[in-house]
C-alpha cells in the first residue's frame, strides 16, 4: 500500500501563478527605515539582544515595505556601540550613561525613521543559506541622500 504524500487537491492549483519577483533581497544603498517591531531574545552566546524588524519606507521605492531584521546587542558592554549608535539614530540623544530599557522605552522606538546605510551580504558559507543574499544595516543614522527629507 502506498503512503499518499501529495495532499494537494490539484483543482485549487489550476490556474496557480506564483510570482517571485518580490523575493529579491532589500538592495545596498541608502535607505529610509522604520522601526515595525522588537522583541528580546538571547544571542547563540547567550547574550540578551532586541531582535528588531523594520519596514523600508524611503530610498527605494520598489522595495518600500519591505522587511530588513537586525540585532541589538545588550551585552556584553564590548558589544553596545552597535545598539548606542542605533538608539541615537532612531530616538536622539547620546546614551553616555546608563539606560532602563522597559517596555515605554521600547514602545517609544515603534514608527520611528533613520536612514540607514544597508548592505547586502551572502548568507554563512557552509549554511543552507550561503547561496542567498541577506540586507543588513551596516550603518545607523546616515545623512538623508541629496533631495530627500531628512528625519
């Protein structure tokens, strides 16, 4: 008897156009980006990061939309100029001193803008992703490009 490993009713594919278009990586450039979510977890070294997500709202219009995701390292202290330099782009400010992160001080982060310097990068050699690109914000808080506003 054979084990039925197909559970596709073939009608509902009649007609099916899968369209990959959109699937490209977020291009290298200067981009507009705002800050859609965050969430905390633990880094591979078991260092507490934000995982943010943001959404490309300038620099490219055929990617606006489009999600780039980073990591902000909270520790160890050797690992914050990352975080500082983008908590200054997205809020202002110099965070010289300490900071209370609490969930006001994160909900403050939400819709706010920067341009931001993006690269695209091949995934890790060896990885099933090494054959893919990936975007990632090499730099926070670069000036805005010739003719476009600066936030």
């Amino acid at each position: 008897m054979s084990e039925q490993r197909i559970t596709v009713n073939m009608d509902d594919l009649e007609n099916l156009e899968v369209d990959f278009t959109k699937a490209a990586t977020v291009p290298a450039g200067e981009l507009l980006l705002r800050v859609d979510k965050i969430g905390l977890k633990r880094s591979t070294n078991d260092n507490r990061m934000l995982v943010v997500t943001f959404k490309v709202v300038g620099g490219s219009a055929e990617f606006d939309g489009r999600s780039i995701n980073d990591s902000w390292m909270l520790e160890p202290e050797d690992a914050l100029f990352g975080t500082r330099a983008a908590l200054k782009a997205f809020l202002g400010g110099d965070f010289d001193g300490p900071l209370h992160l609490d969930n006001e001080m994160l909900e403050s982060l939400l819709d706010t803008e920067a341009w931001c310097l993006v690269l695209s990068e091949p995934g890790q050699a060896g990885s099933a992703y090494e054959d893919q690109n990936f975007a990632r914000v090499k730099k926070y808080g670069i000036k805005a490009p010739e003719g476009e506003a600066s936030y």
